[in-house]
C-alpha cells in the first residue's frame, strides 16, 4: 500500500469515501484512480482499486438488471439459520458432491469441470442447530485479477460469509490448490489465518478528532503517527482501534482496504483415491500452509469422513447455544438463542427482548458458567455453550 500519496489523491479517497450511491462510488475511485501516481510503490493500491471499480460497475449492472425486472444471474444469498458458510474449491474438487453429503440440497453433479454456475444453498444439522452451506461457482487461479466473470462475485460471497468450507481434491496436488486459494483471498483482503494484528477504523460525525485506542502493540510507530497519517487523509472525526501487533503501513492499508479473518475448514476430498500414508503426510503438509485450521480427510463417493463435519464447523464459528426458561417453569424453550463465543447475559436479554435492560434485576443460570444450578448473576457475567438463562426484571409477571 502507499505512501506520501499527493493531497489531490487523498482528497479523491474522501470524497469516495463519503460517496453514498453506487454511482457516486464509481465516478469518485475512478477520479482517484487518475489523481494516484503511476509507479512501483502504488501497484498494490492501484490493482486493488480497479478491482474495487469492476466489482462496483458489476453491481451496478445487477442493480439494473433486477430494476428493469430483466432478472438474469444473482449471486445473493440471504442468511438463514445459526451461520452463512460458503464452500469453496477448484474445478471438479467435489463441491456439489459435499453439499449433497452435509445438507437435503440436490446441486447438480457433474464429471464436467464448471457445472456449478450460480450459488446454491443447503442447510446442515449440528444437534440443534441449522448452519446454511453454500455450494459456489469453481474457484480459479487469478480469481481475483478478473480471470472468469464470477471472480468478484464469489469473492463477495467469501467476504460476507461468517466461515469457509474449503473443498480440495485429495489426488490432485492438493497443496497447491490451497496455496492458490489462500493467496487469491488474502489479495483480496480475506485471510485464513488470523492476523498477528487488526486495525478497525471507525469514522463518524459524533466523533471529535482522531482517538487511537490500542490493545496490543504499535510497531515501528507511535499512537501520534497513526492520528497524522488520519489527519493527511482528511479522516478528523474517526477512531482507530489496534488489537494485536500493527505497523504504521497496516494502519494506511486499513484507511483503503477492510481486511478480514475468515473461520475455516478444510476437506481434502477424494481420499479414496489415493494411498492411506498420503492421507496422513497430505494432511499434516496442508496444515503447515494454514496453521489453526481443521483438515479433514473425506470421501463425498464413498460417504466416509462426514461425521464429524458438523461439530468442527458449529466450533470453528465460535458459536454457543443459549437456552430461556420462564420464571417457575420446570423446562426451557426447544429452540436456542445463537451467540458468540464470550457473550454476556446482557447480550442474551438484548437478543430475547432489548427493552427488558431497562428493567432489568437479575438472571439465573443453569448448566456450564454456573457455579450452582440457578445461581443470580448480573449482566456481565459470561456464558456458555448449552447454558439456560431466567430473566427477573421489575415488570410485573417477569
């Protein structure tokens, strides 16, 4: 990403910013596009910005499409159940063929590379819980320089996603595949592992000046580097928050690119062709490219190796189940609450009904947090998994 950009560049970059409409978008990056100097320290910048331009004058056209009621191909999804977890993977990896294993949807399966034209979507069981999987377009090598139609569209989908499902073909140079992958996603701002540090840059009226708030460690620069570089791009009214270890170069990328970590898991498919002592090397070779993540061994052919998908994936989303009970009822209600990993009671009682805060008196908790069954606790304290939670507020009856 740049450094010492030209004023007139910076000022093009807040008026894109500030841009409301997709056209408004379109005309202000492609004014910044022509105010930015052409040389070997703004090739980053400049790549991604023409990428940012195709993927706005495509979603433009589709704007258009649905408005004139033309209709044509849409790559939007809406969520449903607990998650959103896109499966991706190259040519004639087993894509379809998984979402057949894991889910009641009936993609079509081909021995053709590309059968998978649009998106398609399936729900996958874990106990109680409904995780929506989705089956995609093939992945491809410079998906993210424009190398098929539907590069930034599946790209889209993986950026909006809560998870990944990765799908690699066990008898193809598996290693490979994912090296490519991870690649092409991290070029696109999407990364598998988890950065060694965030910057999340929040700008707002009701903000005064620059605050930088640092959880972690500022590399190389200092809180008052990174409230200057803000101010040269015009960002007075914003708030920068640090977590882990960030230069200052991370702190300007953030001001163009929002940067992502993306849960995943990875399925090397079509293990039953290849030897049981490659199962074993591959996946240990696999794990070292994307150190964290899951790897499971799986044969959509053969219907082996899918029984633990389900769990992996529930606890790769860092999700947990959040049971109610009335007050003086012996049962708690079938269907769980689906919160975060680390969430509070306060996060349970805005979930179940946000105005009970105000009223809010205590809350009693059976199962893992609890010390005891039906222990009063307050708002802060923190649940989790399989957790029954009894609201008492000063409403009458509550």
């Amino acid at each position: 990403m740049p450094t010492n950009l030209p004023a007139e560049a910076k000022a093009k970059w807040v008026k894109y910013l500030e841009a409301r409409s997709t056209e408004e978008k379109i005309e202000a990056l492609e004014e910044f596009l022509s105010a930015v100097p052409k040389h070997k320290g703004t090739e980053n910048l400049v790549a991604w910005a023409r990428r940012k331009l195709s993927e706005l004058r495509k979603e433009l056209e589709e704007k258009k499409s649905r408005r004139s009621g033309s209709g044509g191909p849409t790559f939007f999804i809406e969520k449903e159940g607990a998650a959103q977890v896109v499966i991706l993977g190259f040519p004639s990896s087993g894509k379809s063929s998984v979402l057949r294993a894991l889910t009641n949807a009936k993609p079509e399966v081909g021995q053709i590379p590309f059968t998978t034209k649009l998106p398609v979507p399936g729900m996958m069981t874990y106990e109680d819980v409904q995780i929506q999987l989705i089956d995609t377009p093939a992945f491809v090598e410079d998906l993210s320089k424009g190398a098929v139609w539907w590069g930034t569209r599946l790209l889209g989908l993986a950026r909006n996603a809560d998870g990944l499902l990765i799908v690699l073909d066990a008898s193809s140079n598996p290693i490979r595949q994912l090296e490519i992958m991870a690649r092409e996603l991290a070029d696109s701002g999407i990364y598998l592992v988890r950065p060694r540090g965030q910057v999340q840059i929040i700008r707002g009226r009701s903000l005064q000046g620059v605050r930088v708030i640092v959880n972690g460690k500022l590399v190389g620069c200092t809180a008052d580097d990174v409230r200057k570089l803000l101010e040269s791009y015009r960002l007075y009214n914003s708030e920068v928050r640090i977590t882990g270890e960030v230069t200052l170069d991370e702190v300007e990328k953030a001001i163009f690119e929002k940067i992502t970590y993306k849960p995943s898991t990875i399925l090397l498919n079509k293990v039953d062709l290849i030897k049981e002592n490659q199962v074993t090397s591959l996946t240990r070779a696999l794990m070292n490219v994307v150190p964290g993540v899951d790897v499971i061994p799986v044969s959509a052919t053969l219907m082996s190796g899918f029984d633990r998908v389900p769990y992996l994936v529930f606890k790769m989303l860092n999700l947990i189940r959040v049971y109610t009970k009335e007050p003086n009822s012996d049962t708690h209600s079938p269907k769980p609450l689906i919160l975060k990993e680390g969430s509070t009671v306060e996060d349970a009682v805005r979930e179940i009904r946000e105005e009970f805060l105000k009223f809010f008196r205590y809350a009693r908790i059976w199962g893992p947090s609890a010390k005891y069954p039906g222990e009063k606790v307050g708002l802060s304290h923190k649940l989790m998994d399989k957790d029954i939670i009894e609201v008492r507020t000063t409403i009458k009856g509550i």
